[in-house]
C-alpha cells in the first residue's frame, strides 16, 4: 500500500520535474532560437558571478530569480483573491493534463508492475479535454481580477478563442478514438505498436507489400486529425499565430498586462507547461507515444526477419528515451512555428476554428465510420 | 354490378384540370390553358363512351372510392355508379360539354379572363358529374349544390357590372330556397326510412325499401324533393332566375343553363322515381306545374326582343314540357327530351352566341336582321335547332314532345294535353319569330357594327354542325311504335319497367300526332305573317301591343310581384333585426359575457404582475402544498 | 467513520459553502467562480459514485463551456450596478426556502439505508456502459437532444444578433 | 460507504440553496446561474440512485440533462444580451411589461 503511494508519487514527481524543467529549457530554447531565426545572439547576459560560458543553466536559474525578486503588482482596484487565482489555475491545469500521458510500457520489477503514467484512467482522452477547458479560466479570471480594459479585452477574446477550438480539437481525436476504439492513452499507445499489415483486410491485401511494413500510428491512419488536432491545440496555447488574447502590440500584453513578479512566472511557466503537454499529446495519439517501430516487449522484430532481443529495463529506457526526444521535437516544432509566423486577424482566427477546423473535423470523423464499416 | 376503377377517373379528371389551371393557368397561358381544359372534358367524354359500350353487358357499374362518413348503421360512401339514367346524363354532359368547351375556345378569344373561366367550367364539370354519377342521395346533391356554386360565379362571371353579379345573387338565392326544401325532404326520407330501422341513402337501398313508407310521408317527401326540382329546374314558382341568368357568357347559357344544370332536377325526379311513382297526389302536381310552366314561359317568350331571353323563357317551356311527362308517369319520355332538348337548345343558344359575337355584343334582336347571308353556317344550323324545337316532322324536338303530348293524352290528362297542344303552337310561333328577327328581313344594325359582320372561326362552327346534327338524329332513337320502334324505351326498360304501358291504338297515336303538327304549322305560319313580310313592323313597346301583349312583355310582373310580396317585407324584418334586435339583444348577450368575465379577470389580474420572481414563488408555494399532502398521506 | 465517509463530509461541506457562496455573494464574478467550485465539487462527486465518464463531461460541459460562457457574457456585459435588495422579499424567500427544505428532508432522509446492494463492476460507469445504454435504450432521446442542441444554436445566434 | 441518504439530504439542501437564489437575487445572471446549482442538484440524485441502485439509467438521465442545460444556458444567455441592449438593465423586477 505504502509502495504503492510511494510509486505514484515518485511518477508524479518525476513528471512533474521534467515538466517544469523542460518549461524552463524552453525558454532558453526560445531565446537562442528567436535569436537564430532573426540573425541576432540573444539571451547572452545572464551569469553567474561573471561567468556567462553555461547559457542554458544561466537562463534557467536567472530567469525564475529575476521574476520572483520583482514587485508582485495588484491593482488597486482590481480583485485581490481572483487576480492570485487566475495564475495558479493556469499552472494547474496546465501540469495536471501530463498525468495521464504515459511515457513508458510497463516496468516489471520482480513481482510489482509499473505502469509508466501517473494516472491510468480509463477515460483519458476525455480528461485531457476536461483539463484544457478548465484552462480558460486562468485567462478569463485573471483578465477580469485586473480590472483593465486591455487585459479584459484579452480575456474575452481568449475565452471566446479557447471555446472555438476546443470544439474542433475534441472532433479532430474523435477519429484516434474511431480507429483504436478506447480512451485510455496507455491503450492507445500500446495499439500503436502493431504493423498496419495486420489491420488490412483480405481485400486490400495488395496493399501490404507497399505499406504494410509501417507501424500503426496515427499519423498514418489519421493524417488529416493530426492537422487538425495539431493547430486546434497550438491555437489552445495562445501562441503565435494565435497569441490575439495576448496581442503584445494591440493589447499590450492582453490578458496578463496587470500581472508581475511571481504570478507572471506561473502565467510564463504554464505557457511552456502547456507547450509540453501538447507535444506529448501529439507524440502520445500520433506518433505512437513511446513506440519504437519493431520494438517488441523482448526487443526489436523486423518486419523482414531478424530479431534483436533486449533486456527488459533496455527496453524501458528506449522507450522512455523515445517518447523523450518526440516531445522535444515537438516543442521545437512549435517554437519554430511561433517566429516563423504571422499572427492571425482575429476574425480569421475565428473562421480558420468554425469554417474550416470544424467542417474538416467533422468531415473527418464521418470517412473514418465509413472506412473502419468497409474494413470491418 | 360490376365494379369499375376506371369510373372515379371521369370526374376526377374535370377536377384537375381546374386545379391546374387554376394554379398554373396563368403560366400555362391563354391556349394551352384551353387545351387543357378541353382535353380535361374530351378524355372523360371518350371514357364515357367506352362505358357506354360496355354497360349493357354489365348493367351497373360501381366504383366506390371511399366512405365518406360512417355514424353507426348510416354509412355513406364517395362512391360512382353508372346504370342506363347516369349512361344517358353522363354522355349529355361530357359530349355535349365537350362541344361546348370548344366552342368557349372561339367564343372567350378575346376574355382577358379565359383562364378563370375555363377552371370554373371545368368546376361545373366535375360537380356535375358527381351529380349524376353519385349513388346515394347526399353525393347527388354535393353535385347540386356544386353546380349551383359553379352557375353562381359563371352568371357573374363579367362582374364588372353589378348587373351580371345581382344576376348572380339571385341565381343562387333563388336555388337556396330550393336547395331548402330538398334538404328537408332528404333528411326526412333519413329518419324516416331510419325509423323503420334502414339508415341509408343509397339509392339501390331506398328503391328496396321504399315500400316501407307511408303513402302520406311519401307524399311530403316527394313534394319536398320536388321543391328543390323547381329551383334547379326553373318551374314554377322559382324559374325567376333563369332569365336573368342569361347575364353570364353564352357558352355558360348553352351549358348550364340549357343542356345540363336545369335538366338536374328532371334527372333527380326520374332517378328517385320509385318513390315518385308511390305518390300520385305529387304527380299530379308535377303534372299541372309542369304544363303551366310551359304555357306561361312560351307566352312570354313570344314578346321578349332580347335574343337570349327569348332562348331563356324557351328552356322554361320546354323544362315544363319535362315536368309535364314527369307528372303523368313518363319518365322515360322526360329523359328523352332532357337529350334532345340538351342538342337543339345547345345548339340554338351557341348559334345565338356566334350571332351577338358577330354584332359585338349585341343582344336586341330588334337590331338585327338579314344576318342570313353574313353566317351562313350559324343561320342554317339555327335553322335546323329551331325546327327541331318546333317539331318539325323527323327532328329530335318532333320525336320528343310529340311523345310526352302522346303520354299526357294517352293517360287521361286531356286539358294538360291541351295546354302542352297550345304552347307546341306557340314555341313554334316564337322560335320562328326570332328566326325572322335575326336572319330575315333587312339589317338594322348600325354601320359601324354591319361593317364587322363576319362568319364565326371553326372552332364555334364545327360544335354547332355536330349540334345541328343531333338535332335531327337523336329523335330517332325514340320513335313511336307505328314507324320503327323505340330504341330509347328498351334502353331505358330495365330501369323504369312497365312503368309506362301505352294505352291507345295507333290510330289514335297517328291522330293525335297529326293535330299537334297542325298546330305547329299554323304557329309557324302566323310568324311568317306577321314578322315575314317585307317592312313589317319589328319594334313594338308595351303601350302600343294592348293589354296582354304588355303583361307578355313585362313577365307578367312576376318579378315586382315576388319584390313587392316577398323581398321587400323580408328586406324590412331584416333592418328591424339590424337595427335592433342585433345590437341590443345579440351584441347586448355576449359583450355581457365579456364585461362579466372583465369584471372577474380584474380581482385576479393583480396576480400576473409579470415578475418572474412572484411566478416562481408560487411555482413554490404549490411545490410546498405537494409536498405537505405527500407527507400527509405517508 | 471509515475514511471515504470523511472525505464525503469535507466536500459537501466545501459544496454547501460554494453553493452559499453562488447565491449570497454580491460581485457577480465571484459567484461564477464559486458556481464553478460548486460544479468541480460535484464532478468528484459523481466520480467517487462510480460515474467517471459523466463526472468529466460534467467538467467539460459544465465548467469547461457552460460557466465559461456565463463568464464571457458576464464580462461581455460589464453589469457593475448594484443590486437594491428588498427586505421583505428576501425573508418572504428564505422562509418559502425553509419550507422546502423543512418538508424535503424528512422525506429524503428517511427510509432505510441502502448499503451498497450492488457490487459495482468495473464495466459500470465506464465509457461503453454508458454508451450501450444511450445508443440502445435511449437512442430516440438521444437524437432528440441533438435537435435540441441545434435549435439552441440557431436560437442564440438569432437573439443575440444584433439587428441591422 | 457513504449512505445514499447522506448524498440525498446534500442534495436538497444543494437545492434549497438555489430555490433561494432564484427567488430572492435581483440579477438575471446569477438566477440563472443558481437554476443551474438546482439542475446539478439533482443530477447529483441521479447519480446516487444510479451508484446505489446499479443501473445505468439514472447516468443517461444526467447526459440529457446536461444537454438540455447547455441549451438552456445558450438561450437564457442570448436573452439577457438582447434584453440588457434594450434595457440596461438585468434585475427580473424591471422586466414586467408582459402583464394584464
């Protein structure tokens, strides 16, 4: 019992840590790689007594020490119990999504069976769902607490963008949800360690040879739900080039222009925290989580013969290492994304969720009923 | 019997007709419109001619297309039947509205109305045909009042000039009354046949049952009946509408004013004629209206000076000279000149049609004159209609009304044989006499009017042959026995039986016969001397005629007499209601009611105060009061 | 008291206090925000009865659309006048409430206590349970709601238009 | 195991709570806000007579509702709006004209 506790809170710790830490590493990712991308140095003047050579571990230390050494600013006339609130939801919210995401198969030690997730609920998808709807809250609070015109603007657009796409995100994993036919993202994971081979059916058998040899993940068998999902969850970060609820240069900074020192640092953080999650929900549903192609409980099975048998704990280790490296593209693949990009008019934000995300996604769900009825 | 499903088709296809042009006539434009109206009316006409030829061999032919309505043992069904009467009726009114459809193509040309007036006629089609070809009572008079609503709107159908529309009114006033009496006799014959435990209207049944009535309730329901055959048929005392209803455009006058409607009414009698024929006392008023009506209205035919009028009191006449052999037990007879009354009045009405189309509208045959050479087809095919009205040996009009003189005679009624001898003298005279007026003598219309004299299109000549030929042939069917048999009473037999025994011998018939064309002959001869001669004297007036001529003239003042006796007073107990009895008593009784539920609704209005708030409390309140009895009962 | 029974306690105590909250605090944001509390508090609820898959949809329906939208238009409107409570009508209020409440609770807490009469399974609740029940039993209902929602749409786009 | 009871009396005071709120608040949003904490009231019941009487029912039931909430919502929203355009106002006091 007490090992069991034990075991879930070493998970979430550890989670948690790597969480953070990436959000942390993010933003020094952020810094060089805005600095690359607009031919400039950038983020070189942080040190530590002088010594400015480990720019990463600078930035990481420094930026939290400077944000937490600031004056936390709240407006007189604003809501003092709200405008604390509003940071600590979007935090939350934004970390508690991670602990259905698994990062690993099961660890066998002697008796005792690890899952590799914090939380194994059965309905995780839907819980992810839940999480990121409770995040508008952050936003929509913390913009009214500061009782000002630019952060309420923020707020209202946030809110209204944040419904938006939270309608086309859900459609979008409901086509994941057709074709492995569960909630839980340790099941989907695992069902995407088969070959598609084995989910041909006697009819397209023809079809084997030519791509019978991919694994089974979703972007695969739903290309056009990894599009959707992907920008229907960037557009959730507010981030460029959906960043209107903060419109640095319409509304200063939107939602959170009345927010200093600490509180901005968990807007900040959970901002990164969110860009973590979203990678590893795109690794988790499309890029087959912790799969490793061919690699089996016992090792790796080629598709054409041969077979390269590891031990267990290897096998755990590649896993997690693998889902690891997903997730880092996929965060750089946002960042990238965010200064490669204009921002959106915000009624073409709007357009772009309900003219085009939600018909597609809808389209998208019903080919998928058609095609699992035809296989089947 | 034998079932038919074609049968529901002859007056459904009138019906959709009018409905589509009714709502896509205008679209359709003027000459498909028409097309398709004649084509609405042809098609059921070649149906009937194909159950025509079959019916011998089955006898009646039913179709029943569903019940109508169904309370307890009394049942009524939309339902179609075809025996030897309806075959008869049935080809009268779709040929002959078949003809007559045509000739509205021509006639109505220049109508920026056509299409309404195509979906009323194609209307009266349908109602009429409903007429006779229902199988109960209740659908027969569906049809009759359809074609009284259809004669309605036809009569006013130029209602641009309140004339035509008071026309109307009185057409269908006139008919109410009528109407009145038939419902009354038809709802007696329910309860009473009812109470002798058969509910039913159909007419196998009543014809089964009919015996079971009383001689004196039969009497009252037949006189009944016989009421509304007076409205429709234009007898005595309710014919008043029928001249004015000449009001409506001349194909309507020849439809439903001469072939079809009125003769409604004769087609009711005979059809209900087993219980006619238990009740002699109605006969014999049949009998005795029927001969006065056709006295009366030739006597005032032999004055009027407007072509259509003289047309209209003739139809009277001859509706009397139905009634007449109705009344004297010849049903037969009666529906053998209903046909070839329907083929020279068709005829003589549309020639007069082609003659007012070809005076612009002209109606005063005191203007008119030597029309002979301008309408040659139109004057000869008048010619024949009229001879054949007259009784010309060897026309229809011959074979007919010598038959029903012949019956009155042969069954006792020597002074009505007088009277229908008379008035045969006097239709002769008349008719001839407008034949002079209109074809004869010099022209007296005005210049401008002679400078556009012109024969009338095919399309108005071509009915007018086909009519002008039935004119003649259609007697022949109904030849008295000493020539070559009648085929029409063998036809007929199955239905009215022995109804009609001849009594008589040929010589007598021959006699008889013989004294009714010297008769017509002298009337014909009279016409020709005093209107033939050249610079007779046409237009004469009232002062100038003596007395009688002027009560001839006048219409015997009917129609001030029925204002003065019955509208007037009925006009004036009305306003006293208006004034009055409506406002005080009626308005009085139900604003009460409605101050008396103000002055409540004011004690309990504070209740609404339109706060949503209060409302919810007393959603509680009565939550609470649930509860409290729910736990009281526990 | 075992520890399930105390945790019940510390939410519906946490509950009633939401609940207060929603109905006696004056800023209106601030009664949204308890209202939110409230309906996460019931999620729980439903997920410690064995309902997980309704407790989330109760958190997405709910918290995640529905309170978000009473904020959006809460913040849309911007309604800072204060309200003008009446005295009268107020105690009319909480004596009809006491009422209820007088006549509700004897009926519901009384009768015998039912003690988990059925096991629960794992199955119960889940996500196919719930749908085999609604795709099958319900499914007429379940269409209905559909149109339901729809006319919702179409109903709000409509009024809340502004007319041209 | 918690009684079913326990939930029951939860609830209704739950309700109670907002049977107060309707009556007795003079803003549109917060009546609204406090049908709402009655329909959830409710669900609550459902929910524990489905756990204690193990039958799926009483969850499907809770599905509607929530379905027929969020239309409710929309609606009741969509109207504030357009009646706080006209008016200026959202006390339900002020809004009588639908009377006699």
């Amino acid at each position: 019992m007490i090992v069991d506790v034990a075991i879930v809170a070493a998970k979430a710790f550890l989670v948690l840590f790597m969480v953070l830490n990436l959000a942390g590493v993010l933003g020094w990712i952020e810094r060089k790689g805005s600095a690359l991308i607009q031919d400039r140095i950038g983020a070189n003047r942080a040190s530590i007594f002088g010594f400015a050579g480990l720019g990463l571990v600078n930035t990481m230390i420094a930026d939290p020490l400077k944000f937490l050494t600031k004056e936390d600013f709240i407006p007189p006339t604003g809501d003092k119990f709200l405008h604390t609130l509003a940071p600590c939801m979007a935090l939350f919210t934004a970390l508690v999504t991670f602990a259905v995401i698994p990062f690993g198969d099961v660890l066998v030690l002697g008796e005792r069976v690890i899952n590799l997730q914090v939380a194994n609920i059965n309905i995780g998808v839907l819980y992810v769902l839940a999480m990121g709807s409770l995040g508008v809250y952050g936003i929509v609070i913390g913009a009214w607490a500061s009782n000002n015109k630019f952060s309420l603007l923020g707020g209202v657009r946030g809110s209204a963008q944040m419904i938006s796409y939270e309608i086309a995100m859900g459609l979008s994993i409901m086509g994941i949800l057709m074709v492995y036919g569960t909630l839980e993202l340790q099941e989907i994971a695992r069902d995407q360690g088969t070959l598609i081979r084995d989910l041909l059916p006697q009819w397209l058998g023809f079809l084997k040879p030519i791509i019978g040899w991919l694994p089974a993940w979703g972007i695969f068998l739903q290309p056009l739900a990894f599009l959707l999902f992907f920008t229907a969850a960037v557009a959730e970060t507010k981030r460029i080039p959906f960043d209107l609820p903060e419109g640095e240069s319409e509304l200063v900074a939107g939602y959170h222009v009345e927010y200093s020192g600490g509180k901005f640092l968990m807007f900040f953080a959970g901002e990164f925290a969110e860009i973590v999650t979203v990678a590893g929900l795109v690794a988790t549903l499309f890029f087959g989580g912790w799969q490793i192609p061919y690699l089996m409980r016992d090792g790796f099975h080629f598709p054409w013969g041969g077979a390269w048998l590891l031990s267990q704990l290897a096998v755990a280790a590649l896993q997690v290492g693998a889902f690891t490296i997903k997730v880092l593209f996929f965060c750089w693949l946002q960042i990238l994304l965010r200064w490669s990009v204009p921002r959106f008019r915000y009624d073409q934000v709007m357009r772009l969720g309900w003219k085009m995300l939600l018909p597609a996604a809808l389209i998208n769900v019903a080919i998928t009923a058609i095609v699992i009825v035809a296989v089947q | 019997m034998a079932a038919f499903d074609l049968l529901r088709w002859i007056p459904l296809i009138p019906l959709l007709g009018s409905a589509i042009n009714l709502f896509f006539g205008r679209a359709l434009g003027k000459k498909t419109a028409g097309a398709l109206a004649c084509a609405a009316v042809g098609a059921p006409f070649a149906l009937a001619c194909y159950v025509f030829w079959q019916l011998p061999a089955a006898g009646i032919f039913r179709d029943t297309v569903y019940t109508w309505m169904d309370s307890g043992a009394f049942q009524v069904n939309v339902s179609f039947q075809i025996d030897a009467l309806s075959a008869v009726m049935l080809l009268i009114v779709t040929g002959i509205g078949f003809l007559i459809h045509v000739y509205s193509l021509g006639y109505m040309e220049h109508d920026e109305d056509l299409v309404r007036f195509f979906v009323y006629l194609n209307l009266f089609i349908f109602f009429m045909l409903v007429l006779v070809m229902g199988d109960n009572l209740l659908l027969l008079f569906v049809g009759w009042e359809g074609v009284g609503l259809c004669s309605y709107l036809l009569v006013g159908f130029w209602y641009h000039d309140p004339n035509n529309s008071i026309a109307g009114n009185k057409a269908f006033i006139v008919n109410r009354i009528g109407d009145f009496g038939f419902v009354l006799g038809m709802l007696l014959l329910l309860t009473e046949l009812g109470r002798q435990g058969v509910w039913t209207l159909d007419f196998l049944e009543l014809q089964k049952h009919a015996s079971m009535l009383s001689p004196a309730i039969i009497s009252v329901i037949t006189l009944l009946l016989f009421v509304g055959a007076t409205g429709k048929s234009a007898q005595i005392p309710l014919f008043v509408w029928l001249p004015d209803a000449m009001a409506g455009p001349t194909p309507v006058s020849a439809l439903i004013h001469a072939a079809t409607m009125v003769t409604a009414g004769v087609y009711m009698t005979a059809r209900l004629h087993f219980l006619f024929a238990l009740a002699p006392e109605t006969l014999a008023l049949i009998a005795v209206i029927g001969a006065a009506t056709a006295f009366f209205a030739a006597t005032v035919a032999v004055t009027q000076n407007d072509i259509k009028k003289v047309l209209a009191y003739s139809t009277v006449s001859q509706l009397g000279y139905m009634f007449l052999a109705l009344g004297v037990g010849a049903f037969s007879a009666a529906i053998f000149h209903v046909f070839t009354h329907a083929f020279f009045k068709a005829c003589l009405f549309l020639g007069s049609g082609s003659v007012i189309h070809a005076m612009g509208g002209e109606q005063d045959m005191r203007k008119m004159g030597g029309l002979k050479s301008y309408m040659p087809a139109t004057y000869w095919t008048y010619v024949i209609a009229t001879l054949a009205i007259s009784g010309a040996p060897f026309t229809a009009g011959f074979f007919s009304k010598d038959l029903i003189l012949w019956q009155a005679f042969s069954h006792g009624a020597t002074v009505l044989w007088g009277i229908g001898l008379f008035t045969a003298g006097l239709t002769a005279f008349y008719m001839f006499r407008q034949l002079i007026m209109v074809f004869h003598g010099d022209c007296r219309a005005d210049a401008h009017t002679k400078a556009h004299l012109h024969e009338s299109p095919t399309v108005m000549t071509l009915p007018l042959i086909v009519l002008a030929i039935g004119s003649i042939f259609t007697g022949w069917l109904g030849s008295p026995e000493y020539l070559w048999g009648s085929r029409w009473d063998r036809w007929l037999e199955p239905l009215f039986g022995a109804a009609e025994a001849h009594h008589g011998s040929v010589q007598t018939e021959v006699t008889v016969t013989l004294i009714t064309l010297g008769v017509v002959a002298v009337g014909i001869i009279i016409a020709f001397i005093k209107y033939g001669r050249a610079g007779a004297k046409i237009s004469a007036s009232a002062t100038e005629g003596g007395f009688f001529y002027g009560l001839s003239l006048n219409k015997y003042y009917v129609d001030e007499i029925y204002d003065a006796v019955i509208v007037r007073p009925f006009t004036a107990c009305s306003v006293f209601f208006a004034r009055f009895f409506d406002p005080w008593v009626i308005d009085g009784a139900v604003n009460g009611v409605a101050a008396t539920a103000r002055g409540f609704s004011s004690i309990w209005r504070g209740l609404q105060t339109g706060n949503v708030q209060h409302y919810v409390a007393g959603f509680l309140l009565g939550t609470l009061a649930l509860l409290a009895y729910y736990l009281g009962q526990t | 008291m075992n520890p399930s029974t105390v945790i019940f306690f510390v939410l519906a105590v946490l509950l009633v206090l939401s609940s207060l909250m929603v109905v006696f605090v004056r800023n209106v944001v601030h009664a949204a925000v308890a209202l939110v509390a409230a309906l996460l508090l019931i999620a729980i609820f439903f997920i410690t009865l064995q309902a997980p898959m309704v407790g989330v949809l109760q958190v997405m329906v709910y918290a995640g659309a529905i309170m978000v939208l009473f904020l959006f238009v809460i913040m849309f409107l911007n309604p800072m006048t204060p309200e003008r409570p009446r005295r009268a009508w107020w105690a009319l209020g909480t004596i009809l409430a006491l009422l209820l409440g007088a006549l509700l609770l004897p009926i519901v807490s009384k009768g015998e206590l039912l003690a988990d009469p059925v096991a629960a399974t794992e199955f119960f609740g889940s996500p196919e349970s719930l749908a085999k029940s609604l795709f099958t039993e319900f499914v007429l209902p379940f269409e209905i709601a559909s149109i339901v929602l729809l006319v919702a749409i179409v109903g709000g786009v409509v009024l809340a238009k502004r007319e041209r | 195991m918690v009684p079913l009871n326990y939930y029951l009396i939860l609830s209704a005071i739950v309700f109670i709570i907002g049977v107060v709120g309707v009556l007795i608040r003079r803003n549109l949003i917060i009546v609204l806000m406090s049908i709402e904490l009655m329909l959830n009231a409710v669900n609550l019941t459902f929910i524990a007579f489905s756990r204690f009487l193990g039958s799926m029912e009483g969850q499907v039931v809770v599905f509607f509702v929530m379905a027929v909430a969020a239309a409710e919502a929309v609606i009741g929203l969509a109207i504030i709006i357009s009646v706080f355009r006209h008016r200026e106002t959202l006390d339900p006091q002020e809004m009588q004209l639908l009377k006699w």
